[in-house]
C-alpha cells in the first residue's frame, strides 16, 4: 500500500458528520463563504427571440399582484421538442432579471430521457456552490442538500429557470421558498404533479404564426423577402411548421449559403432524402415526417464530408457537450481541424455553441444525427468512434486524476502511458468540474457499448473527482457499473477490489455505513482472493474507517492492525499507527494509544520525501488524546507544533480545528480568547458551519 485512499486529506463531500481522521465535521447549518457575491447563472437569451407577446402578457398579469400574495410563483411553460421553451425561458427571465436581487440561478435538467435526467443531487450541489456555501461544507445526502437550500433562499428573492425538465419529482427539490421568488420550469410533459403540490401556472407554446415565422427567418438570414419571393418564404415558413428550431436551422442556412434562393430553400425542404436515408433507415419513409428533420436534411445536405461526419457522430450518445479536443478524437482529425468543423456546424445551428469552446446538439437534431450514423457509418464505424472518444475522455481523466492526488497508487493500464507534462492540480481540478456530466456518460456509453476494460478504468480515474467534489448520486451510479464490468473481463489484479472500494467510499459519504462495509469486506475478499496484498490492505484500512465512523473503536482497532500485517510500505505503516492510536484513544486505553501515536510519529519523521502534512496530523491526534486524558498541559506544546507544521501544508481546514484545540488546552481566559478568535476567523473564511458554536463560546468569554 504505497499510499493510502484518502491521501491524508479527508473533504466535506466526504464526511458530512462525525469525524474521520483528524476531521471533525458537525453539520449544523449551511455555512456561507463571507462576501459570496449573488449568483448570475442565467445563460444569456436568443439572439433573434420573436412572437411569445401573449405568454409574456400572462406571465407579467400573474406578478401584477405580488405584494398581496408574496409566496414563491412557479410558471410551467410546456410545449413539444423544437417549439422554443428554452428560448422563451430565457427571454423572460431576461426582461425580468433586475427584479430579482437576491440572483438567478439555472440549470439544465437533461430531461429529454430518463437515462439522461439530472439527478436533484447533481443541481443542488450547483445551486448550493452558487448560493456561496464552502465546497467542503456542502452536504452529500440529497435530503440534506434540499433542506438546505430551502434554508438558505427562504430570505432571497430569487429567478430560476429549470429547463427541459423530466418529471415533478426532479423539480420540487430544487424550487426557492423565498418571498416573491420565480422559477420558471420548462418541459415537454404536463407535469401534473407540479400543479398539485405547488400551483404551478402553466403556459402551453404553441407554434409561431405565418407572420412572425416569416420574421423570424428574416432576422436569421438577413433576408427580406421581395414581392417575387414571398411566396417561396412563406412556403419556406409553412414547411418549418411555425417551430422555431426549424426556422433558425433554415434561417441560418439562408444566412451561411449567400447564394441560395428562398425557392431552392423550399424546394431542398420538399425533396425527400435518398432512399436509406429515411428517418426508419433503408426503405425509410419517403418524404419528411417532421419540419425538424426536413431543415436539418437540407441544411446536412451542405456540409463538408468532415463535418457532416463530426454531426452523425457525434449524436451517437447524449454527450452534455463537446470540445474541440473530444470531437478530435471522435472522427480522428487534428484539434485544430476539429475546432473548424465545430464552428461550420454552429454557423448552420446544427449544433449550438452553448459556452466557450463547448457545443451541444439540441436533442431533436442529434436524434437525426444519430438516424444518419448508423445508416451512413453502420454500426461497425460508429462503435469505433465512441471508442475513439471513451479512450480520450480515459487518457484526459487518468492524467487530471494523477495531477491531483499524485502519490496514488493506480491499477488501469492507462496509468502506465500518461501524457508528459501533465497539468497542474488547479488546471486538473477545472477540468474534471467542466467534464464532469461527460465523464459520467462516458461510464454509461462503455458499458452500453460492452467495452468493459474501459467502463472500470473510467471508474479508477473518477476518484479524486469524486472524493473532493462529492455528487454521490454519480459515483454510486458509474462505480455500480464498474464493478460489475470488472467482473466480465480479463482486469489486471485488484480491479475489482479497487471498484468495490471506491464504491465503499461513496456509501461512507453518505452515512450508509452498512453498505459500506459491505463494499469494503467485498473488496478486500477480492483482492485477497487475487493475491493483491496492496488492495486487500487498503480495504481493510477502510474497514476500520467505516467502523471508526460507526462508534466500533475495537473493530477499527482490529481492522488497522490486520492493514499493518498486509504491508511494509513505511509510509502505509506511518498511517495505520495513525489510525489505530485514535482508535484505541476513542477504547480509552491511553497508555496504549500514546505510545503508538508516538510510533506513529517516529515512523513519519522517517519518510522520505518528509510528509508534514501527516506529521501535523499525528501531533494534533497526540494533543487530542492528551485533552481525552485530562492533561492539557502536556496537550499543548503538542498541539502548539502541530500549527506550526500545518502552516507548511496550507490546510485551513485543519488549522482552524488545532486552533479550537488549543483554546481547549490553555486556562489562561486571554489565550484561550485569542485561540478562539484565530479558530472563529479561520472558520468563517471556509464558510464552515463550527463558526457560530466556537464564536458562541469565545463570545461567553
């Protein structure tokens, strides 16, 4: 065991109650990092919005009377795909922001799919980040995320905009209960449920009007019909269907084919595709069964061979979006070519640039990308792309994972060939936030696709992701299926137990000790069955974690013990004396824990690289038994070092937790006043909720 799973370094995610390692966590209210600006998370509006006059007089008359009724309004606009809910959302939230000064917040819901709706977990880490609560300090379980988040808008007046949503139950956890708050919902269901439990108003779209199609188109191409060509754009307008995802498609062709005339437009939407290129594949239909498919035919029909390919193929999965280095990959071209391709389909709204260097395919439009994939690339061609893009999505996660938590020890083969110069931590760290809903997908397409090599290795190297930034709901999900794709396949030694402990730890960050453990036992019978003592001694390890955590002392003792008999590793031997000193402090027997943390120190002091990080560690577990024991005298210059180490590793976390000690230690009122302040500062620049109890106390003073 060159080095143990949490590297020392235990974040909120993590733990939300409790203490493991030298952290305490008491989760008593939501802690707000000071100064923590209002959120501005709403993307801005359609370039070209037009018509929706008479959704947004509805809207305005059911604000009119707002200071008579001041609860939290919820407004459903519904519709069918293309009709332009996003857009609409958008552009009333827009004209309304300013009213709203407590901020705005949005979120995509994915909810075109059940496979690919957003869990209510994965927003509200979002919208509890926004909100200004410290990432160490944002709750794992999604029942305390909710209660939290209504705690924290109670007294903001808020604008929300939950697009593209799947179901009631996605949506009710996410809706502010502050006073005059709007949450705009949009969805192509009824979503009865919402109406019922919150009296939702809902505002159906229907399609544009020939007039305001026909205006749409001309502001998109830049076109004003004349007298000889107004019957071929009204034709154009007619066979768009009043949808505006179809209008911007034509609009934007018009616009990007500077020679194309309104009736080759028309008659290009009137031809209906090759035979095989139908919608049900060979002997498909034969003419357009929708004005969607029938825009996105013609304006396909103009590509470069190069970016139709990148089009099909990329529509093959739900991808939350691509970049110039994925689409790379996925067709096999420089990054450089790929970033052109990508821009000649925004240029012909194929796909939409949705955020620097980041495209999407609107999920009409990649289900006709999808449609011409497999017709055009056969299943065959089209598996070897994805392919080409997990491996990418796996070399680019392996390297941040490897930049963030270094001295790790790694089974997946990509480890073995990362690329030099690899990132550093920060860059690491933006990366992984970025990718993270592709991440996921790429686990669900590797096991789709049954490339189960892949499906665990993508696991491995979610791990520092994960540990650090929480969203459990994922990593429960992915690392299901990685643990039993590891089973399928012909995995190096210790795959297995490495899912099966990784899992553990997702259930540990959420207080579900029994499957942890369960997780933990099932890891290490794995590796012990393998021959892999490296594995079988970290499972183990974090056996005793979970029963620390669990109040078992004795059985975390045992555990740490059985660890130290499965490894030589000096470092793994340093750690294990760590934990098993706490554990036998927690039993109460002193004399015993006070002489293998000072094992546990001798063993520190000898590593080489030094590691001061876990020097300080141990010495403030030394200091806290001492406190346990009724000797504060001898608790301080212990606890006194260890703040004078941890300076060195720039944890504030801990820092803030010796500096509450310390006050424990002194009995003289002024230091302990002073200790109190430095904890209570140092507290409150994380955000963290132990600011309150320690001010409390210092306050009592």
């Amino acid at each position: 065991m060159g080095r143990n799973e949490i590297g020392g370094t235990v974040h909120g995610p993590v733990v939300q109650a409790g203490r493991i390692d030298t952290l305490t966590m008491a989760a008593v209210v939501p802690a707000i990092l000071p100064g923590s600006p209002a959120p501005r998370l709403l993307p801005p509006p359609a370039r070209h919005f037009t018509d929706r006059r008479a959704e947004l007089d509805r809207l305005t008359a059911l604000l009119e009377h707002e200071d008579d009724d001041p609860a939290p309004r919820v407004v459903l606009l519904t519709g069918t795909g293309g009709i332009g809910k996003s857009a609409t959302a958008l552009h009333f939230a827009g004209r309304l922001r300013e009213r709203y000064d407590g901020g705005q917040l949005h979120a995509d819901l994915r909810g075109d799919a059940t496979a690919t709706a957003a869990a209510p977990s994965t927003v509200l880490v979002r919208f509890l980040r926004a909100l200004g609560v410290a990432p160490p300090y944002v709750p794992a379980d999604e029942q305390e995320q909710a209660d939290w988040f209504r705690t924290l808008t109670a007294d903001r007046r808020l604008l929300t905009v939950l697009d593209n949503a799947h179901s009631a139950a996605q949506v009710l956890p996410l809706l502010p209960t502050g006073p005059g708050s709007l949450t705009l919902v949009t969805s192509r269901r009824r979503l009865d449920g919402l109406t019922r439990a919150v009296g939702a108003h809902r505002i159906a779209l229907t399609p544009l009007g020939p007039e305001d199609s026909a205006l749409l188109l001309t502001r998109l191409s830049g076109r004003a019909a004349d007298a000889s060509t107004r019957a071929s754009a009204a034709a154009v307008a007619r066979r768009c269907g009043g949808l505006p995802l179809a209008l911007c498609v034509a609009g934007e062709r018009l616009a990007v084919r500077t020679h194309l005339t309104w009736q080759q437009l028309e008659d290009d939407m009137a031809t209906p595709p090759a035979p095989g290129h139908g919608p049900g594949g060979p002997g498909g239909a034969e003419r357009h069964p929708d004005p969607v498919t029938a825009t996105a035919d013609a304006s396909y029909d103009d590509l470069t061979p190069d970016a139709a390919r990148l089009y099909r193929l990329g529509g093959l999965r739900p991808w939350a979006g691509l970049t110039a280095p994925a689409a790379a990959a996925l067709i096999d071209v420089p990054v450089e070519r790929a970033a052109a391709l990508l821009d000649e389909l925004d240029s012909l709204h194929l796909v939409e640039e949705y955020a620097p260097g980041r495209y999407r395919h609107h999920d009409l439009l990649r289900a006709h990308a999808e449609r011409r994939a497999l017709d055009t690339d056969g299943p065959g061609r089209a598996a070897a792309a994805v392919g080409r893009l997990l491996r990418h999505h796996l070399a680019t996660a392996a390297a941040a994972d490897a930049a963030i938590m270094p001295g790790r020890w790694h089974v997946g083969p990509v480890y073995d060939r990362l690329p030099a110069g690899p990132p550093s931590p920060d860059a690491a760290i933006d990366w992984q936030l970025a990718e993270r809903e592709n991440l996921v997908e790429a686990v669900r397409t590797a096991d789709t696709y049954g490339l189960d090599d892949l499906t665990w290795q993508l696991c491995e190297a979610l791990w520092s992701l994960f540990l650090r930034q929480g969203f459990h709901q994922d990593w429960i999900a992915t690392h299901r299926l990685g643990a039993e794709a590891v089973t399928r396949c012909a995995a190096p030694p210790g795959a297995e137990g490495r899912m099966r402990a990784q899992l553990g730890f997702a259930f540990l960050g959420l207080g579900r000790h029994d499957e942890a453990e369960e997780a933990f036992t099932a890891a290490a019978e794995a590796d012990r069955a393998a021959g892999f003592r490296t594995g079988e001694a970290t499972a183990v390890e974090s056996l005793g974690l979970v029963r620390l955590a669990q109040g078992r002392p004795a059985e975390a003792a045992d555990a740490f013990r059985a660890a130290r008999r499965l490894t030589d590793d000096p470092r793994a031997q340093a750690l294990l004396a760590h934990h098993l000193g706490r554990a036998l402090s927690a039993q109460g027997r002193h004399t015993e824990a006070d002489a293998t943390l000072e094992e546990a120190a001798r063993l520190m002091a000898g590593l080489s690289p030094a590691d001061p990080y876990n020097e300080a560690r141990v010495l403030t577990s030394r200091g806290e038994a001492a406190l346990a024991e009724g000797d504060p005298g001898r608790a301080a210059p212990l606890l006194a070092e260890a703040a004078a180490r941890m300076a060195l590793g720039k944890a504030p976390v801990q820092e803030a937790a010796i500096a509450a000690l310390r006050a424990r230690a002194t009995a003289d009122p002024a230091e302990r006043a002073r200790f109190l302040t430095e904890a209570v500062e140092r507290y409150e620049a994380l955000g963290a909720p132990q600011a309150a109890a320690l001010r409390a106390e210092r306050d009592a003073l």
